[in-house]
C-alpha cells in the first residue's frame, strides 16, 4: 500500500518535473539496497540522489525544494508557508481520524 508520505514526495518530484526511478519493496522481505540506505530505522521511504540517502518525508521534501528551487513549494512569505504547513498538518489529522474510523469498523 501506498502512503500519504509516499504521496507526497511523489507529488512535489512531478511538480518540480523531477526524473526518478520508483523501487517497490516488500516491507517483510527489505532489499540490501533499503538496508544499506537505511540502517538505523530501515523504513521504506528512501531517496536516493547522487548516491546519497535521504529519509522521512519532509526532511525529502524540504531537500527537493533546495535542490530543484526552480518551482516553490512552498511561498516564499513566511506567513503563507505557515499557513501551508498548518493545512498539511489539518489534513493529516483527517485522514488519521477518518483511518481510525474504517479501522474500528471492522
């Protein structure tokens, strides 16, 4: 299954018209790839640039943005980056809350 996480990072490399190779992994059998970009948590979202690892989504999202500056983001006024960031969190707690809602159901 996919994740909001995975989502996202996919959405901001389509928008900054970024080329990348999508790996699928089997969370119960983790390639030697995954295992060595990620030792310490060896969690599946993973990417790779230049070689180098970088892990957990805004930290990938961030460094998409740095890297590939050409199309933000985010604003570049302050206030309005917060106001972004507090409707990605607004989100984030719907779709938990509507998760916990499908999950107690069954």
């Amino acid at each position: 299954t996919l994740s909001l996480y995975y989502i996202r990072v996919e959405w901001a490399l389509k928008l900054k018209g970024v080329n990348y190779e999508y790996l699928k992994q089997d969370v119960n059998n983790k390639s030697e790839l995954l295992l060595k970009s990620n030792p310490v948590h060896k969690e599946v979202q993973v990417l790779l640039h230049n070689g180098k690892p970088l892990l957990e989504w805004l930290v990938i999202m961030e460094y998409l943005d740095a890297t590939w500056n050409e199309k933000t983001l985010l604003p570049q006024d302050p206030y309005e980056q917060a106001m972004a960031r507090s409707w990605a969190r607004y989100v984030d707690e719907l779709i938990i809350i509507a998760f916990d809602a499908c999950c107690m159901e069954r």
